[in-house]
C-alpha cells in the first residue's frame, strides 16, 4: 500500500492571496476568488452545504455516480493501469462509490487533489480504512498545479473527475482556458467526468445557495474571516449582509456581500485601507449553470470527445464523460 500526501501549495498561497484580495478590492466593482473560500473552515462548511437539503447538486451526483459507475467501469476495463485523479476532491465522499466500486475490478490509483490541505489528509486518512488495498496519494494543490502533476503521468490510462460544478465557478473564457490546459496535461483517449449544474426552475437555484439553515451565508463570510484572520484585516462582518441572485438569462448565481454602510476597513498585510461607498458589493461567488448546448459546444472549443452524458432522474445536473481526441 501506498499512501502520502505532497504540496506546498499553503506557502506559496500567503503571498498569492495578498495580491489577490489587493486587486480584487482596487477592482470596480470588487471581487474575491472564490478559490478562497475553500481554507480548513471553509471546505468543512462546503462539506455542511452537501448535506443541506437545499443543495440539490450533491444528491444529484450522488444519485448519477451510484447509477452510471458501471458503464464507467466499461470504458476502463481494458487497460493495465487506471489512476482516477479527483480535481478539487474535498472530502472525496461521492468519489468513494466509484473507487469502492472499481478497485476490485480495476488495476487502480487514486490521486485526490485539493487546495485545502486538511481535506486531503481526511481523505487519505478515511480511504486507508475503507479501503485499505488501494493505492492512494494525495496531493495538497491547487487546479492548475495539479494539472502540472498529471504531465509526470504517461503510459497509464487517466479518469480525471472534476465533479460537483467546480467548473460552474469559472466564466465560459476561463472554462476554455482550463479545459485547454487540461487537454494538454492528459494523453489521447484519457477521460474527463465533468460536473455541470444545469439550467432549471430559477426558484430551486437560488434556494440552493440561499438555505434556511445560512450555512451558504457563514460560508461566504468566511472570506472576510480569513483576510482579518491572515492578513490582518479589520472587516466588521456585522456591517456586510449576503445576497444570493441568480439571472436565468446568464445562468450565473452570484453571490455577494453588501456593506450596509458607508465604511473603511484597512488590511495590515498589504497596508492599504479600502473604502466601501453604502450598498456597495463585494462579489465572493459565480457559480454558472448550464444548458446542454453550451457544454457540447465548450467540448468541441477544447477538442474533447464526448461519450455519454450521465444524467440524474429530474435532468438538474448532467456527469458528462469526455475522451481526449
Ligand atoms: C463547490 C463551486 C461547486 O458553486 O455550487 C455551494 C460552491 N457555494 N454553495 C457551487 C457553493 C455555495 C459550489 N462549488
């Protein structure tokens, strides 16, 4: 058994997120990448949102991965080597099905890779128990470096899963930019399971990233949190309130928090006081949703083949299988 976690990603994103949050707060209108969102706190409260019963996304997929993993397991079978590499894997739970499912029929490897470097050592650590035969390595990174790992990967036939609409947090440019990027990292007939959340009742959307329980809300003032926390920031949350929107049109379900007041608030570690006019906004999330048409289309912008689209029962979200051409 092999079992490890590598990365470096937590030094090098100290300096990453200062300059972020000093170009998303100089920004007009003001941005922070939702990529921060996800520190220990935050992908603990993420884990909270798959379990509330307003986030429909999770069911679905679960319900879509526990239907689909055989005929997955079909376009697998044949090769001396499988390494499911899990992008933004969290904490792995919807992963479990296929692996419990594949390692026994499979010669497999699994690569879960996260930003979050606890969630990476909860899912080693859950995975040595539950399944102990399998060989596993995580690796504590973000998207693009872990897109830099799967290069050193040749001669072996690659899954790479990037479930739960982690794409849906990227504009259409950068969707593309990705994929591109991705298409590069892989070998010809390697295979993508990708995640789309889908266009449905407007209602049902908003609701998702509105819930009752406000753990979407502590989730997204987490950002503040972790910039007074880190770099020293005197946000006072009191003074913000969160607001989910989604447009049907676009199919993007933003969030954001509002000040509530005409206020300053200074950021020791960039040493640099940002001023927020009333109601002014801070955009922390973009998470778009999508028709069919548009993922065929970023499919055939990418040169990726699609092979079966894996749906749930009420169509809310699609796992979309795609080969390297
Ligand atoms: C992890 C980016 C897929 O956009 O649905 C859930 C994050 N934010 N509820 C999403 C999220 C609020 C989630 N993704």
């Amino acid at each position: 058994m092999q079992a490890g976690v590598r990365g470096e990603s937590e030094k090098k994103e100290k300096g990453e997120i200062a300059e972020d949050v000093l170009k998303g707060l100089s920004g007009k209108p003001k941005k922070l990448p939702s990529k921060y969102l996800y520190n220990d706190e935050g992908s603990r409260l993420f884990e909270e949102i798959m379990d509330l019963k307003e986030y429909y996304p999770a069911r679905c997929e679960f319900e879509i991965l526990k239907d689909s993993k055989d005929e997955l397991l079909q376009y697998l079978k044949n090769d001396h080597e499988v390494y499911v590499v899990d992008l933004g894997a969290g904490n792995g739970i919807k992963t479990f099905i296929l692996l419990h499912y594949f390692h026994r029929r499979l010669p497999l490897k699994y690569l879960p890779i996260d930003i979050s470097k606890l969630a990476i050592d909860e899912v080693v650590q859950k995975l040595k128990l539950k399944i102990p035969e399998l060989q596993i390595e995580g690796i504590n990174a973000d998207y693009f470096e872990g897109l830099e790992r799967l290069k050193e990967l040749k001669d072996v036939k690659k899954l790479v899963l990037f479930l739960g609409s982690n794409i849906g947090n990227f504009n259409i440019r950068e969707a593309i930019e990705f994929l591109n990027h991705l298409h590069k990292s892989l070998n010809k007939d390697d295979l993508v399971l990708l995640g789309f959340d889908l266009k449905k009742n407007p209602v049902t959307i908003r609701t998702a990233y509105n819930d009752s329980k406000q753990i979407t809300e502590k989730f997204n003032f987490n950002i503040l949190k972790r910039i007074n926390e880190e770099l020293g920031g005197n946000f006072d949350l009191k003074k913000f309130m969160f607001y989910p929107t989604y447009d049907p049109h676009t199919g993007e379900m933003k969030s954001f928090l509002i000040s509530k007041e005409s206020q300053s608030v200074y950021i020791k570690a960039l040493d640099k006081t940002f001023s927020f006019d009333t109601w002014e906004t801070i955009q922390t999330e973009c998470s778009n949703k999508y028709s069919l048409d548009v993922i065929i289309d970023l499919a055939e912008k990418t040169n990726f083949q699609i092979e079966n689209n894996f749906f749930d029962s009420n169509h809310y979200f699609v796992d979309s299988l795609w080969k390297v051409k």
